[in-house]
C-alpha cells in the first residue's frame, strides 16, 4: 500500500534568494498537524510520505499511484487544495480525502473535491480510514463526511476528540524538509496542547479543537523539542536559533504549563522559544520568572484589539488597560512582546491604522501580525456576517480585506492595515532596532522588515478590486 499525505500552499514553494528573508511568500514551516498523521500512519504503511507545497513542489509521478492521498486545507490553502484534489480525481486511482481546519469545518464544500472529508483530529481515525481503504472497503466510522451514490451529503456523526495524542512528528517523512531546515525563516514548532476554554467570535481552533483543554505529558513535550531542534539543526548553520510553541493557549492548565517549563530548565536544553499567550500571563510572576529561566526570550500575544468595545463586540474577555500592564509585566520579566492585532472590527473607523502603529511603538511591541478580520465557516463571526463578504476566493482569507465595514469602505480599510504596517516597519524603525535591539531580534526585526514589505505588496493589489466594491452589500460576490 501507497500513501502520500499533501499539504497545498495558497503560493506554491518556488526557489527564490527571498525565502532566505521573506517568510510566507515562497516558503513557509510545513504543518505540524498533518506531519503527525503522516507519523502515525507510517507505524502502519511503509510507503508513507508527505510534500508540503510550503518548502518543495509536488513530484507528480510518485503521487499520482498512491493507493490514499489525503490533503490537508486551512481556509486561505482551500482553494489550491480543490485544485489538487481534483486532479487526482481525475488522473489517479488513488482514493483521495481531505482534512484539516477548513475541511472540517466547511465538509459540504470540501466533499465536493474528494471521495471523503476526514472530520475533526485524525490521530485516531486516519487509521480506521487507512484499513478501509486497504481491504477495499467502504469507510463508515464516525467522523466523515462524504456524498452519496445519489448526491446526498453524508456526515457519519462527530467523533470524540483524543484524550491523549504523544505521537512526535517525524520531520524526515516530508520531502525535502532536512534539506530546507537550514533556512532561518523556517522555525522549528512543537505543539503541546489542544483546545482552549475562551471563545472569541472569529477564532476557528476552538471550534476545531473545543473548549477542553487537552495535554502531551510533559516528557513527551520535552523530547519533542529534543528532537525538533537536532532536525532544525542537524547539517545547518543557523543565525536565527528560535523555537515557537504553537498552542493556541499554552497557558491554560496552568499547572500543567509550570510542569512543562520545570522539566525544560531540568533538560538542560539551551535555545531560544517563543509562545503564543493571552495577556494575562503577564500578571504571573512566577510563570513569567520561569519562562525567562526556560530560555523564552518572547511572547507572542493575541492581543487582537486596543479598545474595549471591539473586545466586547467578540467576546474577548480584555481591556486595553489591563493588556498595557500585562505588557509592561512581560518587560520587567526581561521578555519582548510580539502582537497580533485584527483590524476591520464593526466599530473601527479611518484612522485606526495609526492608533494602532502608536500603540505598538509607544509600548514598545517588537513585532507584529496585522490582519484585516477574518472569517472562517463554522465561526459565529463568519455565519454572522456572510451577508458582507464582499467574496468567497479563500486564497484571500489571509489578511485581506474581504467584507463591507460598518464604518469605512472595504478600500478604506485595506489601506488602514498598509498604513499600520508601513509606521511600525519604517525605515527609521529598521534602523533603530539594528542599533538598540539585542542581537535576536534585530535579526527578527530586519526578517519582519522585509516580511512586511512584501505583506503590503500584495495588499496593494488587492486595492483596485476593492475600490470597485465600496458600494454596500449586496453587490455581486463574484470574484
């Protein structure tokens, strides 16, 4: 049996002196979710292997006698991964599924692509389907979708998420990825946790993942960043040296995340991390105290908004007041912050861009993702808004403006966020962080700085469409 697991990019990989400074233009860290299937199922199939568009292009002639393709779709991928799902539809006999964020939570679109929509997290089911398919038959577990003989959509019932999921990717199954790693816009990821108790209105992973918060066992999180920095590592000269923990809330069993951390210190391990945080973390000395010892050198914070009635309109539990001391917290524990910011909420208006830069030079924030909202089916702020989209072209679903504001024009609004980004990545500012930032991030700073130059590329080519759209809604949705 033949297996090859897919991951599309929304711009397919192609060798270019950019992907040794641009992140997410030509390259881009391949997922860690579908790696860890792809890990799984080789304990079972031999021939098991995965391509991430993200670091390589797709050697057709290995996949196309796969006996299971399965592809792995976020909503900004979705449309490529339509492409290459009907393609091996059409020049294959393999079976072909598809999963993923987008997948799962969008299955009466995706099944249209594919034999099967695997629902929900794989580690347990991708198996049952991998035996199906090998006695040649049927798949009827729960946790599909597909549709039937006569067209009707199928869905087999929700699955119980995993209550354990120790399994460590196995980063040599991706092809090329050994060879890429050196790379310093490719860092090496380890997800610990799933699930997150809070339940902001655009957030997709908590109705990907629920609201329980799940755990690895400590030693089984610390073996993982063993080994992800030796593959990072291993053949490569690195000036960039950062480890990012990507759980969406890594904080949320606190208990658990002090364990975590201990053991850290305890391994020995020296190397930089960075993690995505709520902002009330900031008030925890003694977690603070011990990810500084850890080897944190940043915390990535959701911190979305800067004014509480944006907070309150999506249900995001924050103050400005409170972020602004959580913030400063975080820089008396010797660590920098690292914003995500969303803009185009209902009640932002012209202007917004540059409260936003002033907010982040002012406290000192040294780096940020800046995007316009984003609407992800299956979320209470996309079926809230469906009647504003101004489209449904999901390749540009990863930043752009894509609905009607309330109180600016979707053009307005793009050109808020390049605004925002011009200020906080500025040539001056380029300068001052090579002069006044510790080694680390000036390097991050000066990525960031071409990064965000090639973000604005794309976001300006975007504004004659969107000066054609500042009509109100209703307008076709066409793209």
């Amino acid at each position: 049996m033949k297996i090859r697991f897919i991951e599309p990019g929304n711009r397919p990989y192609k060798s270019t002196i950019l992907n040794y400074f641009v992140y997410d233009r030509y390259i881009r860290t391949p997922s860690v979710g579908l790696n860890t299937l792809a890990t799984i199922v080789k304990a079972r199939v031999e021939d098991t292997l995965m391509y991430s568009e993200s670091i390589s292009r797709l050697v057709m002639e290995d996949i196309l006698d796969a006996d299971l393709i399965l592809i792995g779709i976020f909503t900004f991928s979705a449309n490529r991964g339509y492409e290459l799902a009907r393609y091996f539809k059409e020049h294959s006999r393999a079976v072909v599924v598809m999963g993923g964020l987008h997948a799962s939570m969008n299955y009466p679109e995706a099944v249209r692509y594919c034999d099967y929509v695997l629902l929900g997290e794989g580690d347990e089911s991708v198996l049952e389907l991998v035996e199906a398919v090998r006695r040649g038959e049927k798949p009827e577990f729960p946790g599909l979708a597909y549709l039937s003989e006569n067209g009707e959509l199928v869905h087999t019932g929700n699955r119980k998420p995993p209550e354990t999921f120790e399994t460590i990717p196995d980063r040599t199954l991706i092809y090329r990825y050994q060879k890429m790693a050196g790379h310093n816009t490719l860092w090496g990821q380890v997800h610990a946790s799933r699930g997150c108790p809070h339940n902001c209105d655009y957030c997709a992973l908590v109705r990907h993942f629920g609201h329980k918060v799940r755990t690895r066992t400590p030693d089984n999180v610390i073996e993982d960043i063993r080994r992800t920095i030796a593959f990072q590592e291993q053949g490569h000269h690195r000036l960039l040296k950062v480890l990012w923990i990507t759980d969406d809330n890594f904080f949320a069993d606190r208990e658990w995340a002090v364990a975590v951390l201990k053991k850290l210190i305890d391994s020995g391990i020296k190397y930089n991390f960075t993690v995505q945080a709520r902002y009330e973390v900031g008030f925890d000395d003694e977690m603070l105290d011990l990810l500084k010892r850890a080897g944190f050198r940043e915390l990535a914070m959701g911190i979305e908004f800067i004014d509480d009635e944006s907070f309150a309109l999506y249900h995001k539990k924050s103050t400005r007041q409170e972020i602004i001391a959580a913030i400063e917290n975080i820089h008396r524990h010797g660590l920098a912050v690292r914003g995500l910011f969303i803009l185009g909420a209902d009640n932002h208006r012209v202007g917004i861009g540059d409260k936003l830069a002033d907010f982040v030079i002012k406290h000192h924030i040294q780096g940020v993702l800046i995007q316009c909202m984003y609407f992800v089916p299956g979320t209470p702020v996309y079926e809230k808004n469906k009647d504003r989209l101004l489209h449904e072209d999901w390749s540009k679903y990863n930043g752009n403006t894509v609905h009607y504001p309330k109180n600016m024009t979707p053009y307005e609004l793009q050109l808020e966020q390049i605004k925002a980004s011009r200020r906080i990545y500025s040539f001056r500012r380029l300068l001052g962080a090579l002069l006044h930032e510790d080694w680390l991030h000036k390097l991050l700073f000066a990525g960031e700085y071409f990064w965000h130059m090639s973000v604005r590329s794309d976001l300006k080519k975007e504004l004659p469409y969107l000066k054609e759209r500042s009509g109100r809604p209703g307008e076709s949705r066409e793209r």
